[in-house]
C-alpha cells in the first residue's frame, strides 16, 4: 500500500506545476489587461498638461474659429448679425 500511496502523491505533484503555470499565464494577463484598461482610460501615459475642458469666449469683431461651412452660391448663405451694447463676447 505504501507503493500507492507514492504514487499518488507523484501525479499530485506534476499536476501542481501544470496548474501553478497555467495561474502564473492567467495572472499575467489579467494584469496586461488591467494595464490596457488603464491607459485606455487615461489613467496612465499621455500628458497631463492639456488643461481643463472649457469653452472659450470669441470677441465681437473677431473670426470664428467654429464657423458653419457656407454652401458658397450665396443666395443661400445666411448673414449673421452681431449686435451692438451688452457684453464684449460673442453668444
């Protein structure tokens, strides 16, 4: 019986390193996977110096920098009228 009882214990043995690999391999690639979402996110990498996310005045007089395209044969162009007084800022 002790013959059987080494045996066991041998197959137990390899199986532990075919399972500890196959975790190792897992391991690794939740963590690639977690990195990727990551820096997907923005979280990681890229530069932190962009600033916050807000609108941005135009003067009254001066060029629009979002401007609509015009269809360029005029009669269907639409004038746009900026009036006088009240703030310095376009609305």
């Amino acid at each position: 019986m002790a013959d059987a009882d080494d045996k066991a214990e041998k197959k137990s043995g390899k199986g532990g390193i075919v399972k500890m690999a196959i975790g190792a391999v897992v391991l690794l690639g939740v963590g690639a996977g977690g990195a990727y979402g990551a820096f997907a996110a923005g979280l990681l990498g890229g530069d932190g110096d962009s600033g916050p996310d807000l609108p941005e005045f135009v003067k009254k007089g001066d060029s629009d920098p979002y401007a609509l395209p015009s269809s360029g044969k005029g009669k269907d162009d639409i004038a746009v009228v900026y009036g006088e007084g009240g703030s310095e800022y376009r609305t």
